[in-house]
C-alpha cells in the first residue's frame, strides 16, 4: 500500500531545518492577508521579514494581518496529486481545531474522495512545529513499514503528551485581535502583565499563568516545562525552542540555563498563520517526547 504524508503549512515543515524538507510531505496552504496583498503562507512571505515588519508597523491596530483557510481548490489539488501518483491512502495533519476550521474543511472535502484514496485526516491539537513533527514522525513510521492504525497509535501517544508553552513579552496584538478586552486589557498593559500561554488537552491556546514583567513570566515557563520534562530522558524527547522575533527569545536564551532547561532541537520560528495574532514578541518551547519501548500505548 502506497501511502502519502500531507500537512498545512502551519506546521513549520518548511521553516524547520533543511534535513526534512525531502521527505516527500505535500504541503496545504493557508492564506495570510497582510497590507493589502493574500499571500499563501510560505510562498513570497518570508518568516523573519513578517514579524520584523510587524514590530515597525504603523497604527497596527487598524492593519492587522489576517488569516483564512486553504481553499477548497487547493486542497483538492493536493488530493487529486495524490491519486494521479498512485497513493492509495493519505494522512492529513492539521493545525488545531481549537485555533481554525481547516480540521473540518479538509474532512469534508476527503469525503468526496472516499473512492478514490483511503484519507485520514488528524487534528494535532497544537500548531507550528509540534504539528509539523507529528507529519514527519508519520512519514518515518511509513517509511519503516508500520501499519497506519499503529502510525495512529503512536502518533496519538505523543499528541496526548506534548507540549508548547510561550510567553507573550507585550500584549499589544492580543488586545488587537480582540483576545484580550475591557479591564484585563487596561490592567494587563499597565501592570506589564506577561501571560504564560499554552495548548491545553483540547487544543485551545489559553493562558497558563499571568505573571508580572517578560523576565518573571521567562522565568516562570522554564520553571513549568522543566517540571513537565520531569527525569525523562534527553534521548526520548525533543526540546526546541518557538518563538516570532528574535528579542525575547534571545532575553530567554539568557535565563533558561539557571533552570536547568536545554534544548536539544534547532530553534523554529513560528508560523506566519499561527504567530500574526500573537505579535513578534512571543518565546517559548515545543516538546515532544519519544515513546520508549517500555511505555504503553
């Protein structure tokens, strides 16, 4: 059986590093819609020049970047390649459904290609390279011939396991974008209040904790991600760091060794899609870890 590994381009595949780029993952695409041009995320619209534009921007609050999903024509694109290549099964690794409804677009168009290709469509719960991961560790689960309800299986493990946990050092494009309002927004921006922000078991980025200054809140995330590290291992997680701009990321840099907190994964910017609603002053950590052979499924 033939099988192709598809992910939106939400998952940072492209943004991560070069080693798994030619792996065969197809990519959908979504859309951002930034000073007048829609740009499809990952084509024409460079990562780093986004969020340094965004931090310069003028009256933000009136030009925001917006976002949309993938359109139906591309995503059925992407599935009629697959069946002109042969492939008689896809799986489809989605940004979470608690962020956007492309989860529920792809569904229904995969109905239509119930006769044509097997096509399982997974909703990661997260975003940004947590997702993108889930789609390699698949593409190598594939490679090494497990059977998809065992890919599933395992790919579920580390779903229900992962971890992405991010400081928000200003508060300014969340009042923008509407998530943040009324008196938490006078307060949180007088009090320098910095929320520690994360994917909660149902896929939703919410806060963790609200903590005074960008310094505290750093200090405090790499508290709670050592905590949820706990004794495992090195060699059966990843540890990598997710941020927008570079300054508080490099400020986090700084401080985490005091915690005891190493990475032991490239660094991966966020997504375009996923990142524009939080500004360019977010950092923080995606983690994942490896199923050792003595734990359960």
């Amino acid at each position: 059986m033939k099988r192709k590994i598809i992910c939106t381009s939400s998952g940072c595949i492209e943004q991560a590093p070069e080693r798994y780029r030619d792996l065969g993952i197809d990519i959908i695409r979504l859309h951002v819609i930034f000073e007048g041009k829609d740009y499809l995320e990952g084509k024409g619209l460079d990562n780093d020049a986004f969020y340094a534009r965004l931090e310069t921007l003028e009256d933000p609050k009136n030009n925001l970047p917006k976002t949309s999903m993938p359109s139906p024509d591309d995503i059925m694109a992407c599935f009629d390649k697959a069946v002109a290549d042969g492939y008689d099964e896809a799986l489809v690794f989605t940004l979470s459904t608690g962020l956007s409804g492309t989860y529920e677009l792809i569904s229904n168009i995969a109905k239509e290609y119930a006769d044509k290709i097997k096509i399982t469509v997974v909703n990661t719960k997260n975003n940004s390279f947590n997702e993108g991961f889930l789609a390699i560790k698949a593409q190598e689960f594939v490679n090494a011939g497990m059977s998809t309800e065992d890919i599933l299986k395992e790919i579920n493990w580390m779903i229900d396991r992962q971890e992405f946990m991010a400081v928000d050092g200003k508060l300014d494009y969340l009042i923008y974008n509407g998530r943040l309002k009324g008196g938490k927004a006078f307060f949180g921006k007088m009090l320098s209040i910095c929320p520690v922000v994360y994917f909660n078991r149902e896929g939703n980025l919410v806060p963790l904790e609200s903590v005074r200054t960008q310094k505290k809140a750093l200090a405090r995330m790499c508290e709670i991600i050592k905590e949820k590290i706990g004794d495992r291992s090195p060699e059966d997680y990843l540890l990598w760091h997710v941020y927008t701009g570079p300054s508080l990321l490099e400020k986090l840099k700084e401080i985490e060794g005091k915690y005891g907190v190493e990475c032991n994964h490239e660094d991966v910017i966020m997504s375009a899609v996923s990142g524009c609603h939080n500004g360019p002053w977010l950092a923080g950590y995606g983690y994942m870890p490896l199923r050792r052979p003595d734990e359960e499924l």
